[in-house]
C-alpha cells in the first residue's frame, strides 16, 4: 500500500510540474523556425541542440526502486515473494517525429535477500529450514515514448520477460534439507510509464517518473511498480 501511495505521490507531483512548464512550452520555436545543427543530414543526429525532442539519437538509463511481487507454482502448491527491489533500465532509439521516440528497452528488477522460514513436523523432530531467497525479472525489448511540449512524457512497451527465483539454504538442524536451486520461467509482459523532465543542457535532460509493469509464464505471474529516475539524451 505505502509503494502504491508513493507512486500515486509521485504521478501527481508530475502533473503540477507539466501544468506549471506549460506556460513556457511555446517559448521554444518549432523545427521549421530554428537554424540547422550543423552536424549532418543523417535522421538519427547526435543531439537536436535546441532543447526539444523533434531529431536525433534518443539514450536514456534509468535507476530506481518499488514493489516486486510474483507468484510461483511448486506442484499443487503456490509461493508468493514480495518486497522492495532495486531496478535499472535502459531505452535506446531514435525520434521518429516531434515528440516520439521509437526505442529498445532492457529492463531489470530484483529483490536481493528476502527470506523464507518454513517448518515441518515429523513423528521424532520439528526441522526447521532457513533459506534465502532472491527474486529478478529481467525484460528486453521495444517500446515507445511520447513526450510533450511541456516535457511530460509517456511510454509503453512490449517485452519477454525472463523471471528467475533463486533459493539457498542459510541454517538446517537435519540432513532432510532441500538443497539450493533455481527456477527460471519466461513470458510475454507489458511495461507502461510517466514522468517529468528538466533540461539542464541543449541535449540532456534529468527527471522522475513512475513504471508500472506485469509479466506472466507458464509458473511464474509477476508484476510491480518503480520510481524512478532518468538522464536522457537526445
């Protein structure tokens, strides 16, 4: 609930900020008004030089952290993780048309060290097992981002997602202990964000945002949502 809470600080925090910058979008002149960059007549040019999204190569890595959950089928039982996780990603492209951006999307979030306790009883003993246990979704593949005058920017994106449950085992009173494993499943999954960007250059901009995303296989069903923060270039 709090990650849900933040998300939702987050998102309307971005639309006072787009509302506030909207008053100053029109002061960029449009494409056909400004001079040329001077580097080329190549589609994807380094850079546009002018604070706008309307040319050029599109880079922008992002770090962040949220809510990772997931589901996991064992047999005719049903595991649940869920925790904080840390991500990154990484969006490479190009501007297709002012505003747009066509792009490629590596994704990766995980959630390191969270613990399962279980117990069993037996007729002689009670053992006791302590594991730790690690949880990543991993994604690549391609998206799109549309970004305003105001620099409000929106994107979805369509990937295989490859969800990965690492189990060790910390602590054992007996010799009955599962041993260490990993369960690797994979699947199509939908990833969609928004966020807000300040220009600090004629190519760099710096900003937040929100990306929420769900991802299912043939045992594992995962999703989240992270906070995040970005550096684009274009």
């Amino acid at each position: 609930m709090s990650c849900a809470k933040q998300a939702l600080g987050v998102l309307a925090s971005l639309l006072v900020m787009s509302t506030a910058s909207a008053a100053r979008a029109d002061y960029f002149p449009p494409a056909s008004e400004r001079p040329a960059a001077g580097v080329g007549t190549m589609p994807f040019r380094l850079g546009s030089g002018a604070m706008r999204h309307d040319q050029g190569i599109f880079v922008r890595p992002q770090i962040g952290f949220g809510n990772l959950a997931a589901e996991i089928k064992d047999g005719s039982s049903t595991q649940t993780v869920d925790g904080l996780a840390s991500s990154f990603g990484l969006s490479v492209g190009g501007v297709v048309s002012e505003g747009l951006v066509l792009h490629g999307t590596l994704a990766i979030s995980s959630i390191p060290g969270a613990e399962l306790e279980s117990a069993t009883t037996t007729q002689t003993t009670v053992i006791t097992t302590e594991q730790e246990q690690n949880f990543s979704v991993t994604s690549l593949g391609f998206g799109m981002t549309y970004y305003t005058p105001a620099n409000l920017w929106f994107s979805a994106g369509l990937a295989p997602h490859q969800m990965t449950l690492s189990t060790s085992s910390i602590s054992c009173d007996t010799t009955e202990c599962e041993p260490d494993k990993t369960t690797d499943d994979y699947g199509m999954g939908l990833r969609a964000g928004v966020g807000y960007e300040w220009w600090v250059s004629d190519d760099w901009a710096i900003g937040l945002g929100v990306e929420g995303f769900g991802a299912g296989g043939s045992d594992i069903t995962a999703y989240g949502m992270t906070t995040m923060f970005t550096a684009t270039f274009n």
